[in-house]
C-alpha cells in the first residue's frame, strides 16, 4: 500500500496550520489512523517523526520571519506555538547555531538584497546543470527567502517562455555503480507557484548505450497551479547494466518550482516503485492494417 496520499495530505494541514496547536492524536484523526500506526508511517516515509517535522518547519518560518519582517522575537516564539521566549530560543540556536536575535542582526545583513544564482552564474550552483527542451526561457538558482529547511532552497522558474509544449528541468547525473540491483528511493519537498503546465520530480536509469532501463517523472501525479511545501518521492530498480542515474525536478509551461531536501537511500523490494511501463502502451500484434475497424 502507498502511503504517499496520506502523507501529502497531512503536510498540507500542517503547513496550513503550523501557527496552530498540532498533536500527533489530532493529525492521526485528521487522517483515520491511529496515532502508533500513523507515527510509525510518517517517520518511515518522511525520516523524521511528526513532532520533530512540526518543530523544523515552524523554526524554518520563523528564521524567514526574522530576516524579513520587523516583528518582535517574543512575538514570532507565540505565533509558532512556543510557550516562552527561552524555549524558543533553545530550540532555534539547535538549529541555526546562533540565538534568534543574533542570527536577525548578523545573518539579516548579508541578505539585505535578496540572492538569486540566475542562469549566468550557473556554474556557482554546484552540480546542478540546466536542461530542457527550452531552457534559455527558464533560470534556476538558490533562494534564501523561500526554503523548507536550513537556510535555502534550489528554484527554477520561466522567463520567457512562449507555449505550454515548453519545458526546462533543474538536473544532476551521477554513475550507477553504487547502487546496481537495488531498488533506490529519491524524496524531498517542493512548493510551486502559477504553474500552468506542471512540476515534479522525475528519475531516470540508462545503461551504457544511453537506453533507458527505468523512468518516472510524475506525470500521472502532477503538481499544477500554487501549492505551499509538500513531500513527494519517486522509487526506481537500478538493473545489474545500469551505467547512469539521472535525476532532477522538471516544469513545463509558465510558473516557478522550489525544491528542498533532496535525499537518496536503498528502499526493499516490499516498496512499490513509481517506474512507467512503457510496455503496456504495446500491442500484442499489428491491428486494423486496412482501416476497416
């Protein structure tokens, strides 16, 4: 059984609500689960538990709040549910190293002019490459300001782009090796805005004549339109003949698409993969040779 649905749906509640009270009993009833079996479910997909997720991303918010609105840090610790300025403060430096005033005043200096690594200064994100049918209409970069956790995210965005059959991908490649007979697993978070094609992650597997031997890039489960930070993988065999893994976040048509926390771990052969089979749009023989049908 596929959890995915149910955990999308729980991430786009918490998002929704991070300035409300939230409780693992709340959020299992939300969802028809009980609260031990859907503990274990979301710290199996996601890799992290639930109260540790709500935790990150109400810190994650409050640092962008920090470094880009003037509200008071007693303030923002209420809003984020923290019952006093001390525990947040606690909980923020385990994060960021430095005390919420601190990381205000010293941090808040080096981004008083928002950072994009556009598409001239490509080289300075690395190991990412820009690709796509058009990519000179699209750019990629980093963005301090939107981010799911830490202190950036990787973003892609039209710029020029003409029709909808126009489509850019944010990519990296790495050689198969490491994983060859195993069943690979890639997951983060994205968030987009206005895209009226669509985005999502997309995985590719070739061997050494550059055929592909696995493939999914979400399109029977697309993202379209504005949607705040939510979690999405894609599984994938890596056959023995594997030369090449290709991975990376696609968008086609207008919009911008952000991605953070990219991760890549071996899953067992009981995870069901997400690879289209391009076999079954075969036929079994030559049909209606004379039109008659």
């Amino acid at each position: 059984m596929s959890y995915s649905p149910i955990i999308q749906k729980t991430i786009e509640y918490i998002e929704k609500n991070l300035h409300e009270e939230l409780s693992l009993e709340s959020i299992a009833q939300f969802v028809g689960f009980s609260k031990y079996h859907y503990h274990r479910i979301f710290q199996k997909e996601v890799g992290v538990t639930l109260a540790e997720y709500i935790r990150y991303r109400r810190i994650a918010n409050s640092a962008n709040m920090l470094l880009y609105t003037n509200e008071k840090i007693i303030d923002i610790a209420f809003y984020y549910r923290f019952e006093t300025q001390e525990s947040f403060t606690r909980t923020f430096k385990k994060y960021y190293n430095l005390p919420p005033g601190q990381y205000r005043k010293i941090i808040g200096k080096l981004t008083l002019q928002r950072e994009e690594i556009i598409l001239e200064n490509e080289k300075l994100l690395k190991g990412w490459k820009l690709s796509g049918s058009h990519p000179f209409n699209y750019q990629m970069g980093i963005d301090r300001e939107n981010f799911h956790k830490g202190k950036a995210s990787g973003f892609l965005k039209s710029v020029n782009v003409q029709s909808h059959g126009e489509f850019a991908t944010m990519m990296q490649q790495f050689k198969a090796e490491k994983y060859l007979g195993k069943r690979i697993k890639l997951s983060g978070f994205i968030k987009s805005k206005d895209v009226d094609g669509f985005c999502g992650f997309w995985m590719r597997v070739d061997d050494a004549l550059g055929d592909v031997l696995q493939f999914d890039n979400m399109s029977d489960r697309q993202i379209v339109g504005s949607n705040e930070w939510n979690y999405y993988h894609i599984v994938l065999d890596v056959p023995k003949n594997s030369v090449v893994i290709a991975f990376g976040v696609l968008l086609s048509g207008n919009g911008q698409v952000w991605i953070d926390e990219l991760k890549f771990e071996e899953v067992d052969k009981q995870t069901p993969t997400t690879n289209i089979d391009f076999s079954d749009d075969l036929l079994d023989e030559p049909t209606n040779l004379t039109f008659e049908e």
